[in-house]
C-alpha cells in the first residue's frame, strides 16, 4: 500500500507540473495559470471534508478520485479564465467583465452536476465491492 501511494504520489507530481506547463502554455500568463490551479485546491478542500465526514481513509481510490476533481476543477477553472481573458481582450471594462462571467454558470454548473450525479449511487452504495470505489465516489460528489 505504502509503495502504491508513494507511486501515485510521484505521478500526480509529475502530471502537476506538466498541468502547470500546459496552462501557462494556453493562457500565457502564470497568473492566470495559478488562478486556474486555485479552483482545484478549494475543489480538492470539499473532497478532504467529504472523506472525513463519511469516515473513509485515504486510499488509492480516492487518491485517483482526487485526479478526477484535479480534472474537473481545471476544466472549470479554465473556461472561466478564459472567457474573462476574452471579454477583456475585446475592450470591456474589468468590472463589466467579472460580471459577464455570470453567463458561464450554467456549463460550469452542468460540468459539476454529471460528476456528481454520475458517481452519487457509487458513493451511497454498500453492495459487495462498493469498498473499493466509494472513496473515488466520495471525492469527486465531495468536491
């Protein structure tokens, strides 16, 4: 277990840092890149409390949960800032900007709503073999 968790450990580094690089790549500011990244760390605060109220223990299942959020909150993260980014390219005004943002709710909303709708009878179930995809479920309807 304890090499299991050291492996995903290193690749979820690894696949961090290559995370960081794409982004700054697309949106060409490492700002903007830490924003984005921003929305993953409170996504992956939800995942922790859920794991902590539920009473299940870090494992590998949830470590990849955690990869599916790192996924979600990236997506999320990134349509926003670059809707923002394209509002503000065209000449809006800052606050007119940050207020059109608004219109982005409802895809970002909907993207939210099918992982955890998808993965809610995972995480509510206790049939045989639940154990060992409940903490992914967990996770992802935490988050």
């Amino acid at each position: 277990m304890q090499e299991a968790v050291h492996r995903l450990v290193i690749a979820a580094s690894l696949a961090l840092v290559l995370i960081i690089v794409l982004l700054y790549l697309a949106l060409r500011s490492l700002l903007d890149a830490f924003v984005v990244l921003s929305n993953v760390v409170v996504m992956c605060m939800g995942g922790v409390w859920a794991l902590y109220l539920t009473g299940e223990h870090f494992n590998i299942s949830a470590g990849v949960g955690f990869i599916s959020v790192l996924g979600v909150g990236i997506m999320n993260g990134l349509l926003l800032v670059s809707w923002f980014n394209n509002s503000r390219s065209h000449g809006v005004p800052l606050h007119e900007a940050l207020i059109d943002d608004r219109k982005r709710i409802r895809p970002l909303t909907m993207t939210a709503l099918t992982a955890i709708f998808g993965l809610l009878p995972a995480a509510v179930s206790t049939q045989i073999g639940s154990e060992t995809q409940r903490p992914l479920a967990i996770v992802v309807v935490g988050a």
